[in-house]
C-alpha cells in the first residue's frame, strides 16, 4: 500500500496543495487531527482502508494515488507488463469510428473451445495469486477473444466480456483503478452483445467493485443492487442464476461496509441464495456459496471495528471452499480483528498463512500493509514474523 511512511509525504503535499491545515482537513474528512499528524510526521506508515477513502476522497485525489498502490511484480513477470494490458485495452480499433482499422490482427481466430480453456486456465491462475502469468497471458488473450468476436460474432461476446472482467481485476490489485474501470466498461459492453444477461451482471458486479476503490461507495452500492434486482432469479431458477446474483449483494455487503452502512438485509438476501444452491458453485468464473457469504459477513464486521463479532461469524466459514485468493483476504480480516483486540500473535499467524497463499498477492493488498503497519508499531519489540513481513511488503 505504501512505500515506506511515503503515504505522510503524500498526504501532506496533498492537503497543502489544496490549502487545507490539518485541522481542515480532519473535519472534511470525519477524522482525527492525531490521525494525520502521524502520518505526516511518519509516526504511521498506514491506516485503515475507510480512513484512507475518507482522506482521498476530502483531498479529491484517487485513493491509489494517496495509497501509493502500484505494481509491486518483482522478478515474478514472466516477460508481461502492465502497459501490455493497457495497449489490449486501448487498442484504437476499439474506438467509435474506427471499427475498421487494422490492428494487426489478420490471423485465423482462435477456436472458440480452445479460447475457453485458455480463459479459465487465466481464471485459475488469477484466483490462485499467480499475478506474473496473467500479466504476460491477458494482453494475448483479449486480442485472441477480440478476433474471435469479429469473426464469429455474438457467440464469442462471453468470452470477450470474461477477458475484459479478468483485466479489470488484476489491474484494481496493481492501483489502475481509471484504466480497471475502462476495462469493466468495456467487458459490460461485450457482454451486451450476446445473449446473457447474466454474463453481463458478472461484469457489472466486477464494475461495482472497480467504483468501491475509487470510493464511489453510494454508486458502487447502488448498481449492485440495482442490477440485482432486475434480475432477480425465480426460486426454480439454474444454479449458476442465482450465483450471479448473489455475487451482485456480495458486491453490496463489501461496498456498504465500508461506507459503515449495516448490511444484514444483504446477508441474509445471499444467504438465502446460498441456502437455496446448496453448495459451492463456480458461476462465470467467480464462485458463489454460503462460506462465500459468511466470509463477507465477516469482512463487515471488521470494517465497522466490531471484532467479536467478526470471529464469531467466522465459525460458519468452510475455509476449504474458498478461493486461495478469497481465503487470503479472510485471514486478512481475521488478522485485523485480532489486531483491534491486540491479540498481536494471532494476528501475526493470519498474515504469515496469507503471505504463503500468494507473496505477490499479499504485497498488493492495502488491508496487509496497513495490519502489518498497525501489528509494528503497537509492539514493543516487534517480533521476527512482523519484522519479515514488513520486509517483504517494502515497509523497511
């Protein structure tokens, strides 16, 4: 998240730029002066992730930008690059008006079944953190879906919007929130140029959490549940239906609670979804299942600092049904809710498993930079596990 206590040097330039002292800019913001005193004087070299929107958005800047989240890949590439992904994206093609320019691709499309597979082995490798594959795999792929679409038509428009969807989630892990955006735009756009609906509602959830990061929290809230709505399933619907549906109040459930918003009526809404499937399913390319709900039930109650409540609700949590990347983000969550009650070395064992899912994920994540921050410096004598992985995630 941050880039040693650089987050203070940002912070303060941002809030004199704007002529704001720092009383001015705790009241704006709804925080303490104490808070961005020790950021600025680097006494802090993180905060939560509701304190940093709330500090962006009363600074009108981008919460990357603040947040100084960037592609952190190391030598983890395998010959990709972010501005790959970007060129795929951007293509000029793409544009209104020049449907007809040539852009190079002037090969035989790939079969749609071969393009599947290498779609859902990219899906794979994103929920697995395996970020450095993807980054050298989506740039191929888009323009192999995008010459599958021109060629064959409607029948290629999932594949296409799948590509985009995946884009859009590994650039929001690397703080390309504005091109992330673009990249969901676009996904929401394909998919509209096929027949299923429900294809195009996986997009838009992946949009709305592209709106949660640049804390767009009341847009973000209101197109998942808008879109839930419209389409909500029948109680004899298919399963992947109500999957995707679900997914779109898991949108809502994260986006609310981090505006401090309860959010039981979404829970229970997916729960029931969940209840009614009866099992872990995978619905274009995102899983949806009652642990899936629980862990989000979770997440809530850590970002309204309600601790107790968090370790409770994790009991219902089937860890073995998520993700590797998913159970990374609830050991997260479970690491900041024994953070808040300094229980320090069950947080640090939360972190430590989290980092062996997936290090090059685990250094993307604002929560693992700002839990790791909060664990040092409410230490005495920070312990070995703490000091590593503030090694590991570049606050030393």
């Amino acid at each position: 998240m941050t880039d040693g206590c650089a987050i203070g040097d940002r912070l303060k330039a941002a809030r004199r730029d704007r002529g704001l002292t720092q009383e001015g800019l705790a009241e704006k913001a709804g925080l303490s002066k104490d808070l961005i005193a020790k950021l600025e004087q680097g006494r802090r070299n993180s905060c939560r992730i509701t304190s940093l929107m709330r500090l962006s958005n009363a600074l009108d800047i981008d919460l990357s930008e603040l947040a100084g989240k960037r592609e952190r890949l190391r030598g983890e590439r395998d010959g990709g690059s972010v501005l790959a992904i970007r060129d795929a994206i951007l293509s000029p093609s793409l544009m209104n008006g020049l449907a007809g320019l040539d852009d190079g691709d002037a090969e035989e499309p790939t079969a749609l079944p071969e393009l599947e597979r290498a779609i859902s082995r990219a899906w794979t490798d994103y929920w697995g953190g395996d970020f450095g594959a993807l980054v050298a795999a989506v740039p191929g792929l888009i323009a192999e879906a995008r010459l599958s679409q021109r060629s064959v038509g409607a029948e290629a428009a999932g594949p296409l919007a799948q590509c985009f969807q995946l884009a859009a989630c590994l650039l929001l892990h690397f703080g390309k929130t504005d091109l992330a955006a673009i990249s969901a735009e676009r996904g929401i756009n394909a998919a509209a140029q096929g027949d299923d609906q429900w294809q195009w509602a996986s997009v838009v959830s992946t949009f709305a959490w592209v709106l949660m990061y640049q804390g767009r929290l009341s847009e973000s809230e209101s197109l998942a549940v808008d879109v839930a709505a419209r389409i909500e399933p029948s109680f004899s619907a298919p399963v992947p239906h109500v999957a995707t549906w679900g997914n779109l109040l898991i949108s809502a459930i994260d986006t609310a609670a981090i505006a401090g918003k309860d959010v039981s009526g979404y829970v229970s809404l997916a729960s029931a979804g969940a209840e009614r499937i009866g099992r872990v399913v995978t619905a274009y390319r995102t899983t949806f299942g009652s642990s899936k709900v629980a862990a989000n039930a979770v997440h809530a109650f850590t970002m309204h600092k309600r601790p107790g409540e968090a370790l409770k609700a994790a009991r219902k949590v089937r860890t073995e049904e998520l993700p590797r990347i998913a159970y990374g983000h609830h050991l997260l969550d479970l690491a900041q809710a024994y953070t808040d009650m300094r229980h320090f070395s069950s947080a640090e064992q939360r972190l430590d498993l989290a980092r062996s899912l997936s290090p090059v994920w685990f250094r993307h994540q604002l929560a693992a930079h700002s839990i790791v921050a909060d664990v040092r410096e409410q230490q005495t004598r920070p312990s070995a596990t703490i000091r590593r992985l503030a090694r590991d995630i570049g606050l030393e």
